[in-house]
C-alpha cells in the first residue's frame, strides 16, 4: 500500500497498477485522456465479463482511501484475479486525486453526470460495458461527516437480506459502523442505506443507480469516514470488499 503522503499521486498509483496487470495478466488500458492525465481500466484479457466483477474509485478526488484500498485489495488477489472476469477503473478523477478535491477540473461531481454527456471518462464507460450483465458492482468512497462505515443497496422486494449487514461486519474489525438513524439525508439503519428510486440527487445520475439500472444484479457502494486514519480506512474497504466477493463466489 502506498503511504499517506503519496495516495494523492496519481502517476505512482498507476506505476503500482501496472506492475500487478503484469504479475496477473490483466490488460491495463487508456481509455480517454483528460486535462493531460491518460485514465485507465483494468479487466480481464479474453474473458465474458458477463456475471462478472466490476469495481471503481476514485471518481471523488478527495476520497484516497478507496484507490488505495482497491489496488491493494487486487495486490493480495492475484490468484482471484485470474479466476472471476472483473472490469476494474483504478481512478476516475485523476486531477481531482492530485488536487485533493470532490470535484474535476471542470467544477463537476462526476458522480453526478451518468445521465449526461458532459464528461469523455463517463461517456467512454458508459459505451465500454454496454451489453455487459455485471453479477456484482462496488464502487468505492469516503464521507468527511461519517462517524463511521456504511453502505449504499440498491432498493429490492422484500426486506433487506444479510449480505449488506455481513459486509459491514467485515470492514467494523477496523473501522466502526455509523450509528446515525439519517445519513447524507437519508434513513439508515445500522449503516444500511436503500435509497428509493425518488431519492436520486436532482443534479444527475450516480455512478451507482446508473449501474444498478442497467448494468448490474447488484450493486454497492461503500463509505468509509475520511477523518479516520488512512490504514483503518484502507483495511475496512478490503474487508468489505473481500466479503462481497467471497458471498457472490459461494453462491
């Protein structure tokens, strides 16, 4: 894992990046270019992604916690890695990782343009995984307010099944789970967020309704608290992360 003083360096995450597509045989490609910086995917070589993995960061600059958590979760995969198809974007705000910022150079949220045209990295995601049926999508971020861990689940029939609290579980070895009954507006219980479909930000699509919608059986989102230690924080998105996988593989 890259020390604190360098998770804002783009140019170092993706060296790091590069190395293990070597060590595993995943195919590292660029994709688009914006404000100089090349971004890239990481995915399975010759493989149907179909019933696959995806997984992003990054699409929050300020936010380095998930970027480190997913190359480091993919540096202890490597046999994972070559067994599951998985579709993987390292970072998607490169500027707004080296800036520290929410925000690209453009003052947009790109977690708000999956309905919009607006943005070339979204844009050229949108068209790299048309036709494509993920079985499991997690994207990966972090909140200033949190006390603590909590998720995002797609709303679904029914009451809530125990994969989202048995993810939870797994991250609250390092980080405790936020105990707040409203989190960023919403009603939460025990960290659990199932956002209704009439709740979606009104500045645009999320990265995660847009995949939920179209792309993927289930999806998720993962928060940790981002004035907590950087480790803790880094571990807890592993954790979570290893647990989603581990009950999507057994299934």
């Amino acid at each position: 894992m890259g020390s604190g003083g360098n998770c804002h360096d783009y140019k170092f995450l993706i060296k790091r990046w590069r190395i293990l597509s070597k060590q595993t045989g995943l195919k590292l490609r660029k994709f688009t270019e914006v404000d100089h910086f090349p971004c890239y995917e990481v995915a399975s070589e010759h493989q149907d992604y179909n019933r696959g993995i995806y997984i992003s960061a990054g699409i929050h600059g300020d936010e380095p916690a998930g970027t480190e958590a997913l190359l480091s979760w993919a540096e202890s995969r490597k046999d994972l890695l070559k067994e599951i198809p998985v579709v993987i974007y390292p970072c998607f705000n490169p500027w707004g990782l080296m800036e520290n910022s929410r925000f690209d150079s453009q003052s947009r949220d790109l977690n708000r343009q999956w309905d919009k045209e607006d943005s070339s990295v979204i844009t050229e995601v949108i068209k790299r995984t048309a036709g494509i049926r993920f079985s499991l999508a997690v994207n990966l971020h972090e909140d200033y307010d949190a006390n603590g861990i909590y998720l995002y689940e797609p709303p679904r029939r029914g009451s809530p099944d125990k994969l989202s609290s048995e993810i939870l579980a797994a991250g609250q070895k390092y980080v405790a789970i936020d105990s707040r009954k409203k989190i960023e507006g919403r009603w939460a219980r025990n960290g659990i967020i199932r956002p209704a479909k009439s709740s979606l930000p009104v500045e645009g699509l999320p990265e995660a309704a847009f995949l939920q919608n179209s792309r993927a059986d289930r999806t998720f989102v993962f928060e940790t608290p981002s004035e907590k230690d950087l480790s803790l924080r880094v571990k807890a998105q592993i954790a979570m992360l290893d647990q989603a996988i581990q009950l999507l593989v057994s299934k």
